[in-house]
C-alpha cells in the first residue's frame, strides 16, 4: 500500500517537471534579439561583444552569446559600416561586455533591458554604436512613450 509521503513526493516531484518543462517552453517562444554595430568614426575597429545573463554564478553559465566583430572606418561620402546579427538570443536582460581591441577607444560594459513585449511589437533590438569621436553607446528598441534609448 502507497503511503502518504509517498503520494505527497511524487505529487511535489511531478509539480516540479511541470515547472521546469513549461519554463522551457516558455523560454523557447521569446522574441529573439537582432543584434546590430554601426561605426561612424573614421578608423576601422575590432571588438568582442558578448552577452551574459545577470544573476549567473559563473561566466560559461551566464554566456548566451558572443562573437569578435570587425567593421570597417566610415568612407569620408559612404554609407555607414552596418553588420547585423539577427537572433543572437532570446530577448531577455543582459550585461553587454565589449571589449574594444583596436584603436585604444576602451572597454565598455552596459546593461540591457527588452522593451517591447507582445507579438505584435517590433523585432527587439541591441545597437552598438562607435560614435564619431570613438566613444562606443548602446541604444536598444524602444516601444513605449516613457522609454529610453540608453
């Protein structure tokens, strides 16, 4: 005969996959993050970007994604260098890590937060951009009128 704690256990324990496999599923069915660097200074740059999960206990637990990057100066009567990384990851916070590795303009950490919620909301986006002056800024997709670009 099935004991009480045993039906308990195995009620907590089937609660328990429940939770997991829906937090799965649901992680799954994020919008996932366009990734875009666009360079106006008149040098050409190398950088390594990565995004990293807040609250992970460890760097390879936290990394979602990363990649070396480089893009070309701006042409004096040119377009503007773009390269695009569409779904790098599911949109959700991040601390962005971009180390710079040419052309001493600095490493920069920023933290990024999804604005756009809802299936009918634009594509989330992270732009990384190398100002004219060298200075590297992050600007993410806004959607509402009480947002910022940071």
């Amino acid at each position: 005969m099935i004991s009480r704690r045993q039906v308990i256990a195995g009620a907590v324990a089937g609660l328990g996959g429940i939770g997991l496999a829906g937090n799965a599923v649901y992680q799954e069915f994020r919008p996932k993050l366009l990734l875009s660097v666009m360079n106006f200074h008149d040098q050409p740059h190398s950088l390594t970007v990565q995004l990293v999960r807040r609250g992970a206990d460890e760097w390879s637990e936290g990394l979602a994604w990363m990649e070396y990057i480089d893009i070309e100066a701006q042409p004096e009567d040119g377009d503007v260098p773009r390269l695009n990384f569409p779904a790098v990851a599911p949109a959700r916070p991040y601390i962005v890590h971009i180390e710079a590795r040419s052309n001493n303009i600095g490493d920069r950490e920023f933290t990024y937060l999804p604005d756009c919620s809802g299936y009918d909301s634009p594509t989330p986006g992270l732009y990384i951009v190398i100002s004219t002056e060298g200075e590297i800024k992050l600007k993410g997709t806004g959607c509402s009128d009480d947002s910022l670009w940071y």
